[in-house]
C-alpha cells in the first residue's frame, strides 16, 4: 500500500499530499537507463510534435528531481533560463548541481505542482515528464500549468498512463497514488478542459518495451504486438 507524506506548502495554504517514490523508484531515476531509454526518448518525441520551435524560452520543469532533465532542456530549446519546482527536498541538492552545469540561469524551488509559486504567465514552455502520475491532484495541478504559461505557451506532457502504472511489476517496486491514474483518453480530456488547444497530430501513444506488462518479453520471443494496444504511455505538445 503507497504511504503518503504530508508537507507544508507555501504559508496560509492547505497542505499538500503526495506518494513519495519507493528506494528503488528514487535510485531508477538517476540511472543511464532513465536518462538515455525515457527521458531523452521522451523529449526527441515531444521536439517532434512541436507546432513551431520557441525562441529563448523561459522554461519551467515540473517535478524536476536530480535535474536530469536540464542538460537536455538546454541542448533542445537553448533557454534563456529554467525553473526546477521539486517537492521531494531530499534531491534538491542534486538538481542544483546539475543546473550549475548548464550555461543558462537555473533556479530550484521546493514547491508543488497544485500551488506553483510564480507568477502569471511566467513561462513559454512548461515540461512535465512522468511526474504527473505522483500528483493527487490533478485538475488543480494543470489549472495551475495553465496559469503560469504566457498566452501561446507550450505545455510539453509526458506521461504514463494507468494500464502502465496499474501492472504487477510496477505495482510492485514503485509507488503512486493508485485511485487518480487515468488513461490517454482522460488525460487528454482533462488538458482541454482546463483551457488547452490540442490538436490530434500533436499526440503521441508510444508502445515502449519497458512500459509493456511483459517488459517486452513477447516480442523478444517472437509473439508479435496487439494491433490496437491499451496506451500505456502518452506524450503530447498542448498550447495555451
């Protein structure tokens, strides 16, 4: 059963709740495999559905961690600076070493995704990559995306979907708010409901090997992959 911790948010707000990622969950993401087989793969698929390349963005990574993504941000988009919002504060240390190698500004807050602590439309580009599934709440969480984008601005979603999260092996060495995951379906929904243009060309159901059931034990002896498979990922460039 996930344990749930509770912090404090910003003065005079509610609290927020969140599942903290198992050990393995935290050790897994400061892997090669993450950073070479997820998130590089992730952000090429996102670049590819981008409706036009933004110019010296301001770019805010949700759910930032050890900042492995902020190299890569930086190759992809060249950004005038990054903010890094990160909730866990045990990886805060490392997300503002690997923003001190970048040549942009790159500022780490500890904060949530439902009370961001910025402005109105402060960003150009908002990148949320496998976080969102941690989130419990998630309609305030994208009304605040929505809220921190500058009209025209790029939320830049990549996600597991629940046929993923909800299989036995990840049930089993990771942990996530099990009653809020939602399909491709409805995390689309609810990115246009909360004010978002999204076009059909600019979504993407990728069928990764690692996010199968079977681990891509069936291709690799030969069976061959169901024509219309349950999407257990989904990556997507919505504009405000």
């Amino acid at each position: 059963m996930s344990s749930v911790d509770r912090i404090p948010a910003r003065t005079g707000t509610p609290r927020s709740y969140w599942v903290k990622e198992s050990a393995f969950g935290i050790w897994f993401l400061n892997t090669y495999t993450w950073r070479q087989r997820v998130l590089r793969i992730a952000l090429n698929d996102l670049a590819r559905l981008l409706p036009s390349r933004p110019v010296r963005p301001a770019i805010l990574d949700i759910g930032c961690g050890r900042g492995n993504s902020f190299a890569l941000l930086e190759t992809q988009f060249q950004p005038q600076r990054i903010a890094g919002i990160e909730i866990d504060p045990a990886l805060l240390a490392d997300a503002v070493r690997a923003g001190s190698q970048c040549s942009c500004r790159v500022d780490v807050t500890l904060g949530n995704a439902e009370q961001l602590p910025y402005p109105d439309a402060s960003f150009d580009v908002l990148f949320c990559h496998q976080s969102f599934h941690h989130i419990v709440k998630h309609r305030e969480a994208m009304q605040e995306f929505y809220r921190v984008l500058k009209p025209g601005g790029l939320l830049l979603f990549a996600e597991s979907c629940k046929r993923f999260i909800h299989s036995l092996p990840i049930r089993l060495l990771f942990r996530h708010p099990m009653q809020v995951q939602k399909t491709a379906d409805e995390y689309i929904a609810l990115i246009r409901d909360s004010g978002f243009k999204l076009d059909d060309s600019a979504i993407s159901k990728p069928y990764l090997w690692w996010s199968r059931p079977d681990a891509g034990a069936l291709e690799w002896f030969g069976f061959s992959l169901p024509k219309q498979p349950e999407p257990t990922l989904v990556n997507l460039v919505a504009v405000k």
